[in-house]
C-alpha cells in the first residue's frame, strides 16, 4: 500500500468510525491503532526531515476528545502542541471531514498569563 492510500485509508477510517468509537470504552480502543497508522503513514512521506519533525496524534487523555487530531512539530520550533506553531490535521467534531491548518499552542501562555492575558 502506499503511503498516499494508507493516509487516505486511515482518514477514512476516522471518519467513519470515531463516532462510534466514543461510545465504547476508551481503554485500549482500536481507534488508537487507526490514529497511530494515520501518524505513521505521515511520518512516511519524507516531506520533511525527520530529524527535526515528530509527528504526535491524540484521540484524548483518558477520555475520548471531541476533536481528534495528528500534528507535525519541528522541534526547531516547538517540543509540544501547547506552544509555538505547527501544522495540524484536526477532525471534525461530528466527523463530516477534517482539515490541515496551521495552529497556535496556547495552554504555555495560560499557565504563564492567565486566560485574558494569552487571549490578547
């Protein structure tokens, strides 16, 4: 397969799926392996270097997330998605498409800030 189909596969499978998905248990949901697969197969592009790039997803911390993501940081920029900039798959909440977008991690400037302050 390559590594265009696997990322498209693995879309759809998130697409179709993860609704149902949140209504099971979390614990060990092969959702987890889907996202995992999804990341892999973006890791394989060779569209950037590896060196620099992790490439991070989530389908929430203990419990589903209403927004399942898979992000790219270049670690020249930002270790984690609370900070800095990076491109982002994220899903739609009710699983009608995603999207690729650049996003800003915000959580750092709360914890330093407080939420008005970050906000501006």
């Amino acid at each position: 397969m390559t590594t265009q189909s696997s990322i498209r596969d693995s879309m759809v499978a998130v697409l179709a799926g993860y609704l149902d998905a949140k209504q099971q248990q979390f614990a060990a949901h092969p959702m987890r392996d889907t996202m995992r697969n999804l990341a892999k197969a973006i890791s394989e592009t060779g569209i950037y270097d590896p060196a620099n790039v992790s490439v991070l997803h989530s389908i929430g911390q203990g419990n589903w997330a209403d927004i399942p993501w898979v992000a790219m940081l270049d670690q020249r920029e930002t270790p984690s998605v609370q900070e800095g900039v990076y491109p982002v798959v994220l899903f739609r909440a009710d699983m009608s498409g995603c999207y690729l977008t650049i996003a800003q991690g915000v959580t750092k400037l709360r914890l330093e800030f407080g939420a008005a302050e970050a906000r501006a």
